[in-house]
C-alpha cells in the first residue's frame, strides 16, 4: 500500500513538473549572457526538426521551444541564458505580445537554412565577419567560390553571403599598397586559371558573369547578404554589365572612356547615380561610399543607430533589427557607408549615421528573394588591418554589431508572412 502511494506521489511530482516547466525561454536583452551563441542553438534545434518562437522586441527579441532536456544541455554547456517557465506562463507571454497595443509579434522559424559564403580558396589576408561568427555560434556552413556559382550550385542553398569581395574584378583596388605581395600575386593567379578554365579571356568578364547567376539566385528566391566591398562593387558590376571599365593592370586593356555613361542603374539592386572612380592607385570604386575624410568620424564617436519598426506590421525588417541595442559602434571597411542620396527610393534603411546623412545597414527585395547590404568589415575591430589577427569573438559574445548578421542567418527560416506595408 505504502509502495503504491509512493509510486502515486511520484507520478504526480513528473506530471506536475512537466506542466511547470514545459518551455524554455531565451531572453535576449541584457541579461543574455551569450547573444551570439542563442542564435546557433536556435539553428541546432531547427536541424532537430524542433519548433522554434522568435519573439520579436520581447526580452531584446527572444527565442522560446519546448522542453526538452537534451537542449537543455545544449544550453548549459554552451554557456546560455536560459529560463524555464509553464505552459500558462508561456501563454501569458503569448497574450502579452498579441496584445493590438503591443509592437511585438511571434515569429515562427521552420527549418534551418543551408548557408554558403563565397570565398575564394586561396588564403585570404583578413577575417570575414560572417564566417567568425558562424563558427563561434557553432552554425555550419559551405565554402563557394567562381566554379561553384558558375556550376549551378547556388540554388541547392538558402542563404548566401559575399564579404569583402570586388565584383568588378580590379583585386580589390590593393594594386598601389599590394601588388607584390604575395597574397596578391595568389588571387590574381588563381582568378586568371579560373576565368581561362569557364572560358573568360579576363577576370572582369568572369567576375560580371558571377554577379548574374547571384543575381538568378536572388530572383529565384535566394537570401543574399552582403558586407564591405562586396555591396558596391556587386551593384557596379551589375549597372556595368558589359562595360569595360577596369584598366590595364587588372585586364590588360585600358577601360572604355565612355563607361560612365553607359552604365546602367536599372540593373543594381541598392543604388543609383553613382560615380565611378577610375583611378586604379585609389581604393575606392565609386562615391557610393563614404571615405574617412568625408566622413570625418573617429571611433569614440562613430556610431549608428537602428529604425525601430512595427513588428505586426513590418515583420521583415523588425526581424533584421533585433537587438539589445538600438545605438551600434560604427566600424571600418574597404566600403563603411553608403550616400543616403546614392541609395533607391524603394529600399529599406535599416540603421543610418544621420548626422552624415550615411546608411550602414539597408535590405531590399528583388524578385522573389531578397537582399541585405551591410558597410563595414568588422564590427568588434574598428580598423581592420590587411593580415591583422582575425577577432575572438569569445571576448565579444555580446556583440551588438554581430548579432545583426545572425538575424540574417535566421532570417530565411521564418515561416513567410505577408508583409502589410
């Protein structure tokens, strides 16, 4: 009698657990001990077919799955924040956010997306800021390059990003500091063997050929994320499809010397009435972006700040801002800004230097897939040195800057809703 009444008691204590403690909570504000590596368990239980809530703008926008206890292990040996809360409790939250007064709505996140980064595969002489925080948020990957793209692979991923990369196929515009640098002489090697194998009689060509199928990708339905020089030199490459404008050095003819007017901004993604800068000893490629002279910043006060958007409302771009912070510390690249006035009417400013009138963070749609252009190579390393160490981000795990790369990363997984604005 005593054994049955101890087996009665015992069942009721599980059953009494399991309904008190059936959800597990990810807060992602401040108390968050660990921003980056929330969103890489966030994948890892979509690879396990786990349901899994964004909550946007709750608690810094929360992630929340039911209980189970092999994710809470994961949590704890990952070093995460975690609250483990009821089924009522849950619902209260639930109601709280469903609330008309409320900007906050429920993201649900289906399946992980197959990621890849372009990269060549050659030694690269810097850090790529997406790659760093995909393996430190233990979020896996596929490296693609030129043959890859031009293969057809792109369309078996979801997401694909480009990092500082020059899609009009002058190195990167390092002739006058890196020519005889051994890096260098590498990608010139390796772009040249790749154009002569896909039948290019030059880089420029290969590279412009490479932009349309992440183009096709794109329209397709593809998720396309750019940083640094990637973003201006790939709309360039598109507005200069067919246009030689790339000196000798680079291609061994002299560019056309009506390129500038023949470009055209039909074809970009982001901008618009650019310039070109033709001088092959500047780093720049246009005056999309915004130099360190013009800007005039230093980096005690180079900052940005985040639009705040209605979550019920605007569900795309109040994923691609979630954050803990809405004032982000600006950072350095090949390309850091973009000229408000360069930039199309129809696309999203997501995080602006107002007082430059400068964009950092901008998003669009083309197609059935969309885009994200995002300035600057490194947000935790202000001035990013040519072979300087790549970043710990063990020493960064709260990073605001990264965190808005994983909302792209998770961005594809959200179940699509009709945007209403």
């Amino acid at each position: 009698m005593l054994r049955r009444i101890l087996l009665l008691f015992l069942g009721w204590c599980l059953t009494a657990q399991a309904g008190w403690a059936s959800y597990l909570l990810l807060p992602m504000d401040n108390t968050q001990k660990n921003h980056l590596k929330a969103y890489g368990i966030a994948y890892w239980a979509l690879q396990r077919q786990v349901e899994v809530d964004w909550l946007l703008n709750y608690k810094g926008g929360a992630f929340a799955f039911k209980q189970a206890q092999q994710l809470e292990n994961e949590l704890v040996v990952r070093g995460i924040s975690y609250q483990t809360i009821s089924d009522a409790q849950y619902g209260q939250i639930l109601t709280e956010i469903a609330a008309q007064e409320s900007n906050m709505d429920v993201m649900k996140l289906e399946k992980a997306p197959k990621i890849a980064v372009y990269s060549p595969k050659s030694k690269q002489p810097w850090d790529d800021a997406v790659t760093l925080v995909l393996t430190y948020a233990e979020i896996p990957y596929d490296i693609v390059f030129d043959p890859e793209v031009l293969e057809g692979k792109l369309p078996t991923y979801d997401w694909l990003h480009l990092h500082h990369e020059d899609f009009t196929g002058q190195q990167g515009k390092f002739y006058a500091a890196f020519r005889n640098a051994p890096w260098y002489q590498d990608q010139k090697r390796e772009a040249e063997a790749i154009a002569k194998r896909f039948g290019f009689k030059k880089v420029p060509e290969l590279k412009g050929a490479v932009v349309q199928k992440i183009r096709d990708f794109t329209a397709g339905g593809g998720f396309m994320f750019a940083m640094c020089s990637a973003t201006d030199t790939y709309d360039i490459s598109l507005a200069a499809f067919g246009v030689d404008i790339t000196e000798s050095m680079f291609d061994g003819d002299p560019s056309d010397p009506q390129a500038q007017s023949k470009l055209n901004f039909d074809n970009t993604f982001a901008f618009k009435d650019f310039t070109l800068i033709r001088d092959p000893f500047q780093p720049e490629f246009s005056n999309i972006d915004n130099g360190q002279l013009e800007r005039q910043l230093r980096e005690d006060n180079d900052y940005f700040q985040l639009f705040t958007y209605s979550a019920k409302w605007d569900p795309i771009p109040t994923m691609l801002t979630q954050n803990h912070a809405k004032t982000i510390k600006g950072f350095m690249g090949l390309t850091t800004g973009f000229k408000k006035r360069l930039i199309k009417s129809d696309v999203v400013v997501m995080g602006e230097t107002k007082s430059i009138d400068e964009a950092r963070y901008i998003h669009g749609t083309f197609g059935k897939g969309t885009w994200t252009f995002y300035g600057g190579h490194d947000p935790e390393d202000y001035q990013h040195l040519v072979e300087e160490e790549p970043t710990d981000l063990s020493l960064h795990p709260n990073s605001p800057g990264y965190r808005l790369i994983l909302n792209n990363i998770l961005f594809p997984a959200a179940k699509k809703k009709k945007q209403k604005t």
